[in-house]
C-alpha cells in the first residue's frame, strides 16, 4: 500500500462480519487491498456460508 509520502509500504486491511445480536464474529479476513469497499461481497458471502445464513441487512463504512 502507498503511505502518506507515496511510498509503498508492507501493510494490511483487516475486516470482520459480526452478528449484532450476539456479537460473535462470523467471517474475517486480512487483505493488502487499500480500500475494504472492494471485499464487502465477499465478506458477505463468507458469512452466509460460515452460519447458513443470508445478512438481510449490512452496515458498512465509506472506506
């Protein structure tokens, strides 16, 4: 990933679903892309196929 100089650096995006309600993580994983926006799919997926589970609804941040 590039820093606040433009130079790049070795580093990492970490994301995490977890349930609401129970507060128990069901999917994670750790990724070198910048932006998270580009995993939320795939988050998603993963979660549903952890807990048989489709989400009916996501919160998700700007980044």
């Amino acid at each position: 990933m590039k820093n606040g100089a433009g130079a790049f650096i070795q580093a990492y995006n970490a994301q995490a679903v977890v349930d609401d309600a129970h507060q128990i993580i069901t999917a994670a994983d750790v990724t070198t892309n910048p932006a998270a926006a580009l995993n939320h799919t795939g988050m998603l997926d993963q979660s549903a196929a952890n807990t048989g589970i489709h989400a009916r609804q996501a919160l998700l941040d700007a980044g």
